[in-house]
C-alpha cells in the first residue's frame, strides 16, 4: 500500500477525492490515491484504496461484470472538447470495464455512458488486509487524440464504494454543476506520444451445424438441417492522422454472441426497444446519435460489408457508415420476385464545437430498396446549448421523403426540443416532440408519428447527513399527447417518492398514475369513432445489494389497462367490452391489469454468478374477473469465471402466454431455450467461442396452419424446432 522503487516515486501523486454522492462536498471516506505516469507506448495509472478489513467488494467476474463491486476508474477527455470522454474502470480484482461518456445523455444507452466501447488494455488488482491496489496501462494505440507534439487533456479520477452508495472524484465533481467534463482537470506534460502506424485486422473463423423451422413461405412451413459449414470474414481498422479511424468489415459475422435480457413483448401497443450487442455496430456508435433516434443499427440484420468513418477533425466530429442488408431477399420464399433481393444504408453526421460545451450538427440517412423501387431518406439539423453550468438545451428538427414498395409516397417533418437543469437537490427536464403524419424512419427507431408531446419530469431530492438514508423526495411526472387535427390522445399525471439507503437499497412509490389514452379507427380499425380509455396503476419498486453476495431488485403494478390485442368475433355483440362496428376483429377494451418481475443475483463464490428473472404480467376481465392472458418469463443465468479469460456461461429461459380466446387473440405458446457458452477471451478482438443453443415450443408436430394465429399449437407437448452448435474463433493483429 505504499510506492516503492525508482518509477513508483517518480510518478505524479493524486490524493484530496472529494464525493459526489452521498455527501456532495464532503472528503472521501476512506483514504485514496492514485499516481500517473507514461511512456512512449502506454498511460499508466496506479490506485491505492484503504479501507476496513473484510469489506472490499470485489468478484473474479467476466469482463465488465463489475456493478455490484468497488472500483476505481480514469476518464480521460483527449481532446479536451468538454464533451466526450473514455472512460476506464476496474474493480479490486482488476475486471475491466470500459465506456464512452458523452455529456449528452442518451436514453437508450444507460444514460451517459455508452458501454458498447470496447478496447485493448492492460489491468491487474490486488485485495490486502488495508485495502486494495488496482493498476491499470492504456496504450496510446486505445485512444483517439490531436496530432500535436504537446497534448492537453481533460482528466477525471473516480473511486466507488458500494456499501456506502459513495461516489468519490478527483477534481471535485459536484451535482452542483450539470455534466463532468467541464469540472474536469487538465493533464499537461504529454509529449512525443501518438497512436502511430495503428492498422488492426481481425479475421474470424466460424463452424456451425444448425436445424431450424423455416416460415418464409407461411402456406409451406418446414425443417431445415445443415450437418456441417462454415465462412469466414474480416474486420480491419485502420487509424488515420491520429484521431480518425476507419473500419472496414467483410462478411462479417453479426450473429449475437451475448443473448437479448428478457422483456415483455405480448399486447405492446408499440415496438419493444433492443439494444445492440453486434461489435461493429456499437463502436463508436455515439457519432451517430442524435435526439430523435434515427439509426437503429438492429434495423441491419445481415449484411455483406460493411464500411465506417469516425473521429474528430479539429472542432468537428464526422461519422460515415455504409452497409447493404441481405436480410430482405433472405426472409421471403425462394419463388418471392423479391428473393435474393438486398437493401442498402447510408449515415452520414457532422458537427461543430460551439463555445465551451455546444455544438451544431447535422444528420442525413439513406435506405434504398432497389428491387422495390422504395427508398426513405431523411436529413436535418440538430443543436446542444449550454446556457449556464445548469442549464442545458437539445434541438433537433429534421424531415423525411420515402417511397413505399407498392409506389405510395410519403413525406414530412419532425421536431424535438429538450431542456434541463440539474442541481444538487432540485432537477429538471422537460420535452417537446412533434412527429407529423407522413414522418417514417425505415433506419431508425420512431415508433409513433402523429403526435405533438410535451413531457415535464421534475425531481426534488433531500439528503440526509447522518443516518442510514442516502436521499429521499418527491418526483412528478406529467406528459401530453395531441394528434396534429387538434385530438387529444394522452394524459398522464405520475407522483412518485423515492427513498435511497445505504448498501444500494432503494424504495421507490407511485401511488396513483393517471392515464386517459384515447383511440382511433386509424389506429384501431375495428373502431368506428375514437373512444376514451381511463387507465390508473400504483407501483412498488424496491432494490437491496445490501449483503456481499445477494442482489435482490423488484417491482409490482396493478391497477387496469388496455387489452390491445381483443378476441375474433362473428357479430359485434360477441365481443368483450363495449361493441362497435361489424368486424371480425373487436376492439380494444379495458381490463384490470397486473405485473411484476423479481430479479434475485447471487454469488456463492468469487467465480460464480447465478442472475435469476421472472416476470408476469396479466389480464382479467373487469366484470367476471376470467383470465384474459397470463404471461409468464422465468430465465436464470450461471456464469464461472474460471480465470479472467476462460468463462462458462449457461442460460435457461421458459415463457409461456396461456391465453383465453374468448377474450384474447392471443394464442398459448409455450417456449424453453437453453444457451450454453464457452468463451476464451485473450482481450476484446482475440476470442475463442464454443456455443450450444437448443429451442423448444409447443408447435403442432404436423405444422399445420391455423386460419388467424399461424402454426397450430399443442396444449403442453414441445417440440425441438431448433437447434445451433457453433464454434468462433477471432484473433487481433495490431500494427
């Protein structure tokens, strides 16, 4: 716990962290510091943490497993801009974990940091009777900075300690002030460093056997088998002037290695978001990401090539992404005109520094569907403004012209402003979205168009100095929907009160949510007139990581709800709820609703992690209280950790949806799938993959067709419809 040798003492000492959490101001509770140092090829960065005997929190974990630990973390802001940051962290064992952070918080991607980044460096950590000792060597090939022969950067240090809920920096950072990096230091002295000759090449190997039910035809499903194939592919990265890189890919392999968490998808009135976990995707994937979200990149499913541009050129950031997409030709029978057929994108995004923390950009995307004749392209300009060191701006405000297979044109504007203030008690943000009737996003995520919203969240938080209560106080959630004809279609009013202890114990209250959503025959035909659904909920959502080797989180709503997805009916008077016009399908009704999910995380052992899910969600009927559906999710998930490379990872997951057809047109399936993994790896780009994935469902063992819900299904007997044994090798060269 103390520096010996010649480097040791040559290093730059750090001490004075100051918290953020719980106590804004207050010095850290357990001494700390850090020492930094260089030389031609890496950034070294050395933590010493005292703390009580037996209390360090700390797992042999896989890579990036490392919320539940202590840890201490660099950012580093290499260009000195105040508006990105890498950031890298491990834990006392030395796990990695690294992540973008950009001062613009982005919904989808756990806020602020974007922890798709992905990088080749160096770490190791240690666990004494005083404390911990965490070391950490980032190779200057890893970063992205200026062409200059004296660099100047933006640098934070971090140390977290769990049971404390404490968060501890170097400088101060303080929620007096929105954003870190302009609290940030400035670390000088940098000289005749450079990434240098930076050229990677990744080749990856793939083995596989698979059966699989192929639907592309729906009046002729069938099973198909392959004992034995393989392909191969290249991924390359080639560094251009320092802070620019290309990537270029050929027939990659975008096959998930990592699973989807589980979520609900059954009577979702709109898409359910998925994130990416496909590498070549999720790098860098910031310089493309604007308010309105108009690259989703899980839109590509199977492409050929690939092809991006990325960096910094003085005050501006570029992004450049080209890909086609086989996905079209490949998911329609081999007789389908449009078999073999394949789409191809276009990204392209600028911006411009404005000031200390603003910027300018804009944004133009590209899908062309040549074999359809259709295309959607959309371009505008969007805008981040920092008024004062709390108050911050986003703008954006773009416009779509798209050509629908079938020859229908379509075309219009869509607009987003957004403000916040932050502060140490009292936050703020409100949003206006304004989405026109003919606005589409065939590349990104816009799942509802023909709205005007206005959203105001407010919190006010107070914080306790002494006690086991961390923080508590109310928060309001308000949020108003127009169609663009004047038609109000929603109204919520959301309290809620929160309560945050020591030991990362939450409690959080809504006890009323009052919601009025209100359809429409445009978006319900079976709707003669729009009609006015009165929804309320209360929720319970409670979390503890109290005790070393146990994570419990979980919530319950009830209340009632919408059943959008309503029977099949002969006459109206045979439907549920209200009747409406003659259809063979009913609409909507209301229905008392209920759900929860219960998340248990336990680690017998340093190396063994078991994350348990279940989640349920249900329907009734509000005047006989009959099932209308039950929904049911149970996934647990073992992972050891043999070594820091070598990991086992199995994954069992069960759903089932146990429907009623007098109510629902939803039919009962039942699935179980089994994931198994092996996984080697050296350090991100050089793996070795050895997987097994197994599905079974209730399917009519003949494959026949139901006239309204596709393949027939059996009550309880399951079926194998398929099955993928696969073995992935990659490995990093690094010129």
């Amino acid at each position: 716990m103390e520096p010996e040798g010649e480097v040791a003492r040559q290093m730059t000492r750090v001490s004075g962290f100051v918290q953020r959490d719980p106590h804004d101001g207050a010095a850290v509770s357990a001494r700390t510091e850090a020492y930094l140092g260089y030389d031609e090829k890496n950034l070294y960065a050395v933590f010493v943490c005292f703390d009580e005997p037996g209390k360090v929190r700390a797992h042999e974990a896989r890579r990036e497993d490392v919320a539940d630990d202590d840890t201490v973390e660099i950012m580093l802001d290499t260009f000195h801009d105040r508006r990105r940051a890498y950031a890298f962290q491990i834990n006392p064992l030395g796990v990695q974990w690294d992540a973008i952070w950009t001062e613009a918080p982005h919904e989808e991607v756990s806020g602020n940091f974007d922890t798709s980044f992905d990088t080749l460096w160096y770490s190791d950590g240690k666990v004494t009777g005083e404390g911990y000792v965490a070391w950490m060597a980032i190779p200057f090939k890893s970063l992205r900075f200026p062409p200059t022969a004296e660099q100047s950067w933006g640098i934070i240090l971090y140390r977290g300690i769990v049971r404390e809920n404490e968060n501890a920096f170097w400088p101060e950072v303080s929620q007096r002030f929105e954003g870190r990096l302009a609290q940030a230091a400035t670390l000088m002295g940098l000289e005749g460093i450079s990434p240098g000759r930076n050229i990677q090449l990744i080749p990856y190997g793939l083995l596989n056997s698979f059966r699989d039910l192929d639907v592309r035809d729906p009046f002729d499903p069938h099973f198909e088998n392959r004992a034995i194939g393989g392909t191969f592919g290249l991924d390359s990265k080639i560094v251009l002037k320092d802070s620019l890189v290309l990537d270029l890919t050929a027939n990659p392999d975008f096959s998930q290695v990592e699973s989807d968490e589980p979520q609900v998808t059954v009577n979702q009135r709109f898409a359910v978001y998925f994130p990416e976990k496909r590498p070549f995707f999720i790098e860098n994937a910031d310089y493309f990401r604007t308010p309105i979200d108009l690259f989703f990149t899980r839109k590509i499913v199977n492409p050929s090539y690939g092809a991006r541009l990325t960096g910094r050129i003085g005050s501006y950031s570029l992004g450049l992404l080209t890909a086609d997409d086989r996905t079209p030709g490949l998911t329609v029978a081999p007789s389908n005109p449009l078999a073999g057929s394949r789409q191809f994108f276009t990204i392209a995004r600028v911006s411009r520094d404005l000031w200390k923390q603003s910027s300018i950009g804009a944004i133009y995307t590209d899908q062309e569907y040549p074999a359809a004749r259709g295309f959607n392209r959309i371009g505008g300009l969007d805008s981040r403004i920092k008024f004062t060191p709390n108050w911050t701006a986003t703008l954006q405000s773009v416009a779509s012209s798209t050509q629908l297979p079938g020859g229908s044109y379509e075309a219009g504007p869509a607009s987003f402003v957004d403000t916040t203030f932050a502060g140490v008690h009292t936050s703020y943000e409100g949003t206006y979205r304004d989405i026109s009737p003919g606005f589409t996003s065939l590349p990104g995520f816009v799942n509802r168009v023909d709205i005007r919203d206005f959203t105001n969240l407010f919190d006010y938080r107070f914080r306790p100095v002494r006690g086991p209560l961390v923080s508590w106080g109310p928060s309001m959630k308000t949020d108003w929907v127009w169609a663009h004809d004047g038609t109000r279609l929603d109204l919520l009013t959301d309290p809620s009160l929160s309560f945050r202890f020591k030991g990362q114990s939450f409690l959080t209250l809504f006890p009323y949510s009052d919601f009025h959503e209100q359809l429409r025959p445009v978006d319900f035909p079976a709707l003669s007139a729009k009609r006015d659904y009165h929804e309320h909920e209360s929720i319970v959502i409670w979390g503890t990581s109290y005790l070393k080797w146990l994570a419990l989180q979980g919530y319950y709503t009830w209340g009632n709800g919408v059943n959008f997805v309503p029977p099949f009916a002969a006459v109206p008077l045979a439907c549920p709820g209200p009747p409406d016009v003659f259809s063979t399908v009913c609409p909507p009704f209301l229905a008392r609703s209920d759900s929860a999910n219960l998340t248990l995380s336990v680690r017998p052992g340093a190396a063994l992690r078991v994350d348990n899910t279940y989640l349920f969600t249900r329907l009734r009927d509000r005047g006989s209280n009959a099932a209308i559906f039950d929904n049911h999710i149970l996934r647990t998930k073992w992972n050891w950790q043999f070594t820091r490379e070598l990991s086992l990872r199995m994954i069992l997951q069960y759903t089932a949806t146990l429907s009623n057809s007098a109510f629902t047109s939803l039919p009962s399936t039942k699935q179980l799938n089994g994931d198994f993994l092996i996984t080697y790896l050296l350090h991100p780009g050089t793996a070795i993959y050895v997987g097994y994935n197994s599905d079974f469902q209730n399917i009519d063992p003949s494959l026949a067709l139901s006239p309204n819900t596709g393949l027939q299904r059996t009550r309880d007997r399951l079926i194998n419809d398929g099955r993928l044994f696969f073995v992935k090798v990659s490995y990093l060269f690094r010129f």
